[in-house]
C-alpha cells in the first residue's frame, strides 16, 4: 500500500460495524426466544432504509424466510442463515482474532457480476452478485467451518467432496450445511455441517452471496463517479488490504492463506474489466429482462493471499509499452490520456521493473502489469499483483508541470509499489503484525531505485526529508509503539488498519537503512536474494529475514559483529522508541538512553532499562572512522576524544544512517561551532542538516539549553543550501512564535535573521526573477522555497514582499503567467495582505472557476490573510449565506482565524452570527474554532473567558472537552513564552 499521507484521519469501518451491530441486536431482540444460536428473520435492505436504521447496508442479515422450529435439514434443503450476536451464543473460535487451522484454502473459482450501467449512474445504492467455489484441504476433523465474510449476504451454501483427483466428478458427495450463520465481531461466516469433514481430504465450499458497492468509502468494492470528457462517468474498483477481500467475497481473509485464483467479472458492455491477470476469453450473457453482459475471465494467478485480489470495470483509455516481453499499460480518465498526463508514470514503470529484476535476480512472475489511475483513493497507492492501483494525483503528471515536486513523488510512489512485487507479492509478512517486512522494504528501495536513475541526487537528505524527519518527530520511548508487533497484542481487526502508519512505513525503511550500513551493499543485497528465493509464493517472519542475514555474515569474514543479526536488529524492531546517544569528548565516554517528549518531565518515569545494539559510524575531523558498536548502556571510545585545536571536531551518525539522535557534552558542541563559523562546507550538508535538527529536537526536549541550538545558528551567513536553512526556519520561526510573537522578540529576530537570510535569499530570488525553469529538477528546493519566502515576509524583507506585488499583480493582469507553484501559497498570501477588495475580488472569481480540490484550499486559505477587518466580515458572510460559496473544502471560519487580525474578527462574528454558522458548519464546528482562537491563552482568566463566550453554544460534554484542551494550550503557551523569553535574551547579546 502507499505510504501514508500527513494530513486527514480515518475512520475505521468497523466502528460502524459494531454500532450497526448494536442496532441490529435491538431489532432482533424480540425474535430470539431459546434458541442457542439464535435464528432471526432477514429484513429487506430497503425496509431497514426506510426505518432510517444508520448503516443498515453493511451488516449481514438473515434470510427472508422464519422459521418457528429448527428441524434439522437434509443434505438437500437449504440452509438457514443468522445472525448471531456475541451475547447470543456460546464461547468459541468465533471470538478469535485468527482463523483456526482446521481448513487450508487451494483455489478460488470466483465470478462477480458487477451491475453498474453508464445511465444509471445517480442510483442510491448499487450491489453486486458473486458465486465462489474454494477448494480446501481438511487438516484436522471439524463440523463446523469458519471463513471471513464481512456485509454479505449468503444466499446459499453448500460443500462437496471428498474430491476425487477429477474435482469435476458429478458423482462427489456433498457434505449436510444445516446451519450457516455470522459473527459479526470477529466478521466470520459459520457453516454448520451435518457431518465432520475428514483430515487429509480436499473439498469445496460453493456460496453464493450479494453485496454492496461503497460509495462514501474506497474499501472492499468502491465506486468513483467523476467527469471525463464533459460528462459525468463511473468506474468500479477494489481495494482489499487488508482486510477488506472479505467485504467482497467470503474467503479466508489472511495473508498466509495463499491460494490461485480464477476470476471472472460480469459487466455492462460499454466497460472494460480488469484483473490480476491477462484477459482470458469473452462471451456474452442475457439477463432476465433480456439486457446483454459481457462476460470476462481471466488466467489463473500465481499462489496469493486475498487482500492481492484486484478488479476494476471502467469506461478508461491507456497507452502501453513492453518491457522484457511484457506489456505495461497506464489507464487513466480518457482526457488525462489524450493531454500525456500518463506518459511519465509509462516511461519509468518498465525500467524500475528491470532495475529490481536485475538487483534480485528474479524475474517478475506475471505476464503482463496493469496501473489504473483513480479520480479518488483513500488508499493512495496500492501493489495488486497485476493490477495496479493509484489516486490519479500520484500517478498522473501533466507534461508542462515541472515546478512541482510531483516528479520525484510521483517516481517515489511507483518504485515503491513495484517494489512490493517482490516485498509483499512474492513473499508477504505470516501476519500483519510484521507488514513491515513488506512496507518497510518497499519504502527503503524507492531510494536505491531513485539514486540508480539519477545518480547526483542527494539521496541522504531526501530521505531525511521524506523518511527520517517526520518519523523522529513521532516516535519516542513512551507513547510510541514497536515495527514488528507481537501477535497476542491484537484483539479487533481495527488494529490491523491501525498499522498502516509512519511506524511502519519509515520507521521500516528506516531500519532496512540501518542494517544495511552496518554491513554492506553486497552483503545486504545477497542476503535478501536468498530470502526472497527461498520464500518466493509463500510466507515469511521477521526471524526467518534475520535467517538468511545471518547466513551470508556467517559465509565471509570481514563484517564482524558484537552479537547475532537477530539480537542487534530485535533490539531495535521489538521495542518503541529510540535512543539518544551522548558522547563526552574531552573523556571519551558515549552513553545512551530512551529519547522522551520532555526529558525533565518524565524523570518519574524513566524507569525502562532498555538497551539498545547501536551502530555508529562516525567522522572525525571530516575523515571517516571505523565502525564501533555501543551494545551497553555506555561505553568509553578513547579516539573520539577531541584536543583543543580549533580543526579538532567529531560527528557521530555517518550520512544519518542509525536510527537514533546524537548528543554532545558543551565541548563537542563548541568544537562543531567553531568549525561551522571557520568552514561550514568542511562539514558535509546532511550532517549540517543532522546538527540543526538534533540540536533543536534536543533544546525542545529539555536534553540541553535552548542556548546551545541557537549558537549553532551564528554561521548560517555562509549557509547557502536551502535544506539546511528550511531544518533552521521550520525549527526556529514556529507557528507559536508566529501567531503570538510581540514586538520585542520580533525585533530581535528579525534584525538577526535577516542579516544571515541575504544570501540564500538573493540566491532563489533570483532564479525566481530571471530562470525559474532552473529549479524543476532540484527537488530539495521545491520542497523548501515555501518556508524561505514565507519567513522572509513575515520578517518584512523589502525585496520579499516587492517580489510578492509584482508577481500576484502580473498574475492579475496576464493570468496564463501563472506564480511558480513552490511560492504560490506565500505569493498569493501576501497578494492579499498588500492588497485591497481589488485583489481579493479577483481572488474569488478565480476560487469559483476552481475545480480541483487542492486549488480551492489554497485560495480560501488566500484570502483569509486580508488585514482589512472589513474583508474578513464579508468573507465569513459568504461562507455562511451566499450559495454561491459552497467551502465545501475548508472551513472558512476556522481559516479566519487562524491569522492575527482573523482571531479577532472571527470570534465577534461568531457571536453575531451564531445561527447562521451552525446552520452552515454544524455545532462541531465550534469545538476545534475555540482551540484556534485560543491558541494563544496563557492565563485561566483567559480560559474562563472564552469558555463564558461559548458557554451556551456547547453541550455539556463538549465544554469538559473544550476545558482540558485549553487548559493543555495554556501549559504549552506557558512553556513557549519561557523558551521565547530566552530566545530574545540570547538575541540581543548576539545580535
């Protein structure tokens, strides 16, 4: 699956489940008199609609037919189907998590019929039909059989064999199915059996069964309406990781249950059906009012688990190209293909398949690759074996748009999910407490691919960009949890969904990274041949990788390490957190400990005497060291003792490669300071980049003195990479310093960083004048011009804002001269800021031309930034009561007042306006609107204030919610007002 994204929240489906459950249990209630399971009447879909039931679609429901008695059926009858709350039944495997091991899935006979018609596209709702057949081996004797089924309903079942080695011998037997019913918590189908099965024996499960087609969510089966070519379209599309294959078929829902699949999809005519394989055949089918579908199948897959399955039914074009005998083809809405929008993704996907075949030596296995580009997908990006799938905005790139960093994400992207061909599709994680294996390794080679295409880029702070920096934010001894989890720590299938995180994901490729610094490229690279050779189309944990590491250490003599793979690597993967390691030059003398969200305030609890197996690579005095290893709580390195010469320095954590940060006693930090203010580029950039990171995670953290980071700051006049001076800004000007910053620090700081901000800043300003084309392939600026322009207004910089008139008025006034889109933001912004209604009004008939949904956030954030508190008045008054303003996107309200002057302004109007706002917004709206407006309170005065102004507009359990929150604002105000307070000291005896 994609790496996920920073921003939004989810909502897990299974929450609704059990809320459907409990409604269901209501309605079921008076008809469960004795029964030990439970049999219950099946209500009509549309009669639980009418009921105004909420989710009444997604959970099962029994059969139309009721039942006084339970007669026990004949081999011949049909079965009953129940549901079964939990309270309603006896104790049994159906509250386990796993599937018992009584049943090993071989092969699935699957055919969907998949109703969607091009003029039935505003139905309210829109189901599916399915039969499968499962061919199983019987393990252990069992009447009673458990699969995953998850918003179906069975509509019959039935179970043949023993197979005969002809598995189509009309004269198999079928075994009894007295009874099918689901157990919705653990989202089970269970079938009744009239006898046992018998150990050793194959047969098949036949089930027939209906569903539906989400259209609020991109899980199971999903829909996607969208406009193509001036009208309005509809495609079908799956989404099964992880574990949603079974809201679209009953299956055995688990990634070592691999089997082959034959699939076959039903399907309007005017559409084109895709799957994990090559297209088969096709034959025509006649409905009963006499409509014609067209019938596609499809060969055999290799063995898989089920979350790999994949469909679409589209109405889409694509361009192809072969690559090693092997067709690729890109399908995307019909004017993104005509525009080249595809063409990008099409010319690198071959030449990364190549590149990952080459490196592993293994071929991938399928005879053709398929990547659909979805208008919308929650899921961002996902690794079908044969079916790709991605959202269209990290697919497509239209081919004039070179000043975005889409190019690198889009690449990013794409050799991350190839990558997953071998990392998750040939061999895939026994479980999901170690997706790891798969997300992490996919994340780390997005890199080896990205630097072998393009050997000059900057591989080192890339990753810290997009890898490191956001992981070492979150991750810490406490609240944190470890990459590989331990199996008896799930309970609800939610907390599967929950893995999918930065844990995973860069955390993951983070210690992949790790390991292979430690050894070597070769010694790496070997390793994971002979891993994915030996568990290629099977399953493997994180011990059996260790395995195969271990193997190829063992077999040369060059690498030594101070204990096993698996001991160094269990330390770091079994346990939360990281380490910050300490060294004291003058005695030599190296330490570490878990790294806490506040050190001083969680003394009470450090009571964890966790270690862990540290490698470190280091520079002394810009030459490269040997690598030592810190496997105790400390250790004494005599040759990292620094001399008093000024040229003597040490940098723990070569290129940034250990997952951990890096402390020094005040000589260490002193020796670094003297080398930056004396030689900057004699420090490479990552480990200037390292050092302002480390060094201000560590004063935020009470590790040492806010003092120390800001000394670290008094050579940044010769800084002239913009990375290195993005870590420095996004460190130093926060948003607390921005939204609450009087005129005394202001001052200070502006005087100090304007002074050091010249140079970088004539640099880019520049390149922005006079050859803004120069900067489409330096992604490092792309990604930080944004916050160096930003700064450079807020701060006053005449040039800055001089700059932002002319472009946003050449803007006004030739609009194809479009901003450079890595300064939009900022230029539209302080466009505003400078401007009057004239531009403000320009600005909005731009907004309502708008479609795309980034655009549309981008200027209503715009136009929020007016100082005018007349503007502001107007703006909120649109929001609320011209149709004309939908701000479906955003709200606006809160967007007001997340500036300085909207603080003000929103908070009035929201007292005047109050009935209009809740009518547009909702009351949910003022919970998150009073943290806005009170993120700067620094008093209980000022608490008991705000809560007085909305006092009467929350209910009782909001305003406790509310409460604590302000009271946690304050505490952190309180604490930014005394590291700012200490900032400004330190700027006026250095500035």
């Amino acid at each position: 699956m994609g790496p996920p994204s920073n921003s939004g929240f989810y909502v897990s489906r299974v929450v609704a489940l059990l809320l459907a459950g409990l409604v269901a249990a209501l309605l079921l209630v008076l008809a469960v008199l004795a029964a030990l399971y439970g049999h219950c009447a099946r209500v009509p879909p549309s009669e639980l609609y009418d009921r105004g039931i909420p989710d009444a679609a997604s959970f099962p429901r029994a059969k139309q037919e009721e039942l006084p008695t339970t007669p026990k059926p004949s081999p011949t009858r049909k079965p009953e189907v129940a549901t079964t709350p939990r309270n309603w039944r006896p104790p049994g495997p159906w509250d386990q998590l796993r599937l018992p091991p009584w049943l090993v899935p071989l092969h699935y006979e699957l055919e969907l019929w998949l109703q969607l018609r091009p003029d039935e596209l505003s139905a309210p709702a829109l189901h599916f039909t399915g039969r499968v057949n499962i061919t199983v081996r019987c393990t252990a004797a069992t009447s009673r059989l458990l699969l995953h089924s998850l918003f179906l309903d069975c509509e019959s079942a039935e179970v043949r064999g023993p197979l005969s080695s002809d598995a189509r011998d009309p004269t198999v037997g079928r075994v009894p199915v007295d009874e099918v019913w689901f157990a919705l918590d653990m989202q089970y189908m269970v079938l009744e059996l009239g006898e046992a099965l018998q150990p050793g024996s194959r047969y098949e499960l036949q089930l027939s069964f209906t569903g539906p087609v989400f259209q609020d969510t991109r899980e199971g089966l999903f829909l996607n309406v969208y406009t193509d070519q001036g009208e309005r379209r509809a495609l079908l599309a799956s989404q099964m990781e992880p574990t949603f294959a079974r809201s679209v078929f009953p299956c055995f829902d688990e990634p070592a249950l691999k089997a082959t699949f034959n699939i076959t999809i039903i399907h309007h005519p005017s559409y084109v059906a895709l799957s994990n394989m090559p297209k088969l055949g096709q034959s025509e089918k006649e409905d009963v009012n006499g409509s014609k579908w067209t019938v596609t199948t499809f060969y055999t897959t290799p063995l898989m688990p089920t979350y790999l399955t994949a469909f679409a039914v589209c109405d889409c074009e694509h361009v192809s190209r072969t690559e090693r005998g092997k067709e690729i083809r890109i399908w995307a809405r019909k004017d993104a293909i005509a525009d080249g929008d595809a063409d990008f993704a099409l010319n690198i996907t071959g030449p990364i398949f190549s590149f990952l075949e080459d490196l592993f030596n293994i071929s991938y296995p399928l005879p053709k690759t398929d990547i659909i580009a979805l208008p919308t997908f929650d899921s961002r990006a996902m690794e079908n074996w044969g079916l790709l799938m991605f959202d269209e905005s990290l697919l497509l790139l239209q081919p004039n748009d070179k000043l975005t960093e889409k190019k690198s994400v889009i690449s990013h992207i794409v050799s991350h999910e190839i990558g997953h061909q071998w990392f998750g599709n040939l061999v895939t994680m026994s479980w999901w407490n170690n997706i790891w294996l798969n997300e992490g390794f996919a994340s780390y080679f997005e890199f080896g691919v990205i630097n072998y295409f393009n050997p000059n880029f900057p591989r080192n702070e890339v990753f810290f960009s997009n890898i490191l920096h956001d992981i070492l934010q979150q991750d810490n001894a406490l609240v944190s949890r470890a990459v590989s989890m331990k199996m008896e720590n799930f309970t609800e299938t939610s907390e599967i969904n929950d893995l999918f995180d930065l844990f995973t994901y860069n955390k993951g490729a983070s210690m992949a990274r790790m390991l292979s610094s430690f050894l070597n490229e070769k010694i790496f690279i070997s390793a994971l041949k002979s891993y994915l050779e030996t568990f290629s189309y099977s399953n493997a944990e994180q011990d059996d990788l260790w395995r195969h590491f271990q193997m190829a250490i063992d077999d040369q003599s060059k690498i030594l390490l101070p204990a096993t793979v698996k001991s160094i690597m269990d330390s770091w993967t079994h346990q939360s957190g990281f380490p910050v390691i300490t060294l004291d030059v003058s005695t030599g003398i190296m330490k570490q400990e878990p790294f806490y969200l506040g050190k001083v305030e969680n003394q009470t609890l450090l009571t964890r005497n966790d270690t862990w197996i540290i490698p470190i690579l280091w520079i002394k005095n810009g030459i490269t060291q040997s690598l030592v290893w810190l496997d105790k709580s400390s250790k004494v390195f005599p040759e990292m003792q620094v001399s008093d010469s000024d040229s003597d320095w040490v940098i723990l954590n070569l290129n940034m490669t250990g997952y951990y940060r890096v402390n020094y006693d005040r000589l260490g930090w002193k020796k670094l300071n003297q080398q930056l203010e004396k030689d900057p580029k004699a420090i490479p950039v990552i480990h200037r980049l390292q050092l302002v990171d480390d060094v201000f995670s560590l004063s935020k953290n009470k590790y040492i003195e806010i003092e120390t980071a800001l000394d670290l700051t008094k050579y940044l006049a010769e800084e002239d990479e913009i990375i290195v001076w993005h870590a420095v800004l996004v460190n130093l000007v926060t948003k607390d310093l921005i939204s609450d910053v009087n005129h005394d620090i202001y001052t200070l700081l502006k005087k100090y960083l304007l002074k050091r901000l010249t140079s970088i800043w004539n640099i880019y300003s520049t390149i922005i004048r006079e050859n803004v084309a120069a900067l489409q392939d330096d992604y490092l600026a792309l990604i930080s011009l944004e916050k160096l322009f930003e700064t450079a207004c807020w701060l006053g910089l005449e040039d800055c804002l001089q700059l932002s008139r002319e472009l946003f008025r050449n803007w006004m006034n030739h609009p194809e001269n479009e901003i450079p889109y890595p300064i939009k933001t900022v230029i539209l912004c302080y466009g505003i800021a400078l401007g009057n209604d004239k531009e403000w009004d320009f600005l909005l008939s731009i907004y309502n031309n708008k479609t795309k949904e980034e655009e549309r956030i981008q200027l209503a954030y715009a136009m929020s930034c007016s100082k005018d508190p007349w503007i502001l008045n107007r703006y909120m008054e649109y929001a609320v009561t011209t149709s004309l303003f939908s701000f479906n996107e955003t709200n606006i309200i809160e967007v007001v007042a997340a500036s300085e002057v909207g603080r003000y302004i929103a908070k009035d109007f929201l007292i005047n306006n109050w009935q209009a706002v809740i009518e547009r917004y909702g009351t949910k709206l003022l919970v998150s609107l009073v943290y806005v407006i009170g993120r700067t309170i620094s008093t209980d005065l000022q608490i008991t204030e705000l809560q007085q102004f909305c006092s009467h507009m929350l209910e009782e359990h909001q305003r406790l919610t509310v409460h604590a929150q302000l009271q946690t604002i304050k505490k952190d105000n309180l604490k930014s007002k005394e590291r700012n307070a200490r900032i400004a000291a330190w700027l006026r005896k250095n500035t």
